[in-house]
C-alpha cells in the first residue's frame, strides 16, 4: 500500500497520513508514503513508526513528468496493490 500526498508539512490531510499509517493493519498491508515535495516535518515521525517515506523530487510542474516515472516505479518495485492518493 502506497499513500500519495503532496507533502508532510503540518497541514490536516498531512496528520491525517501519520494517524492512518499508525493504525493500519500491517499484518494486512505493508504502508508506504510517498511525497511528491520534501523533505518534510512528518516524515521522521512516520520513519519512527517503521513507515518508509519515498520523496519524488519535484520542485514545481516541470518535474510531474519525472516524478510520475519515479511513482511508476515505485509501485512496481513494491509490487503495491493499493495505492491512495490526496
């Protein structure tokens, strides 16, 4: 399972990701977060929590291409079935 999110600052949907990977069922998913901004405030509380974080690199729009390839990658390299995005 890979949670997309634009970045881990402080925002609601940013704490939202922290608490959700805190509570998954990891004998059921194996929780993943990847930024498409970094690095961020969150991601060492989530790295605490055995949660790896995958910072894609983008500065602004003309990087969605490379950082969609790096995305693509990930899910295959993970073999993830789930992918949840905000």
């Amino acid at each position: 399972m890979i949670t997309v999110v634009e970045s881990l600052g402080r925002g609601g949907a940013e704490r939202m990701v922290v608490t959700t990977m805190g509570r998954i069922q990891r004998h059921r998913f194996e929780p993943r977060v990847a930024t498409l901004f970094g690095p961020s405030d969150l991601a060492d509380e989530l790295r605490a929590m055995k949660v790896p974080v995958h910072e894609l690199g983008m500065r602004g729009p003309v990087d969605i291409p490379r950082a969609a390839l790096k995305l693509r990658n990930l899910i295959r390299h993970t073999r993830a079935q789930v992918v949840h995005t905000h």
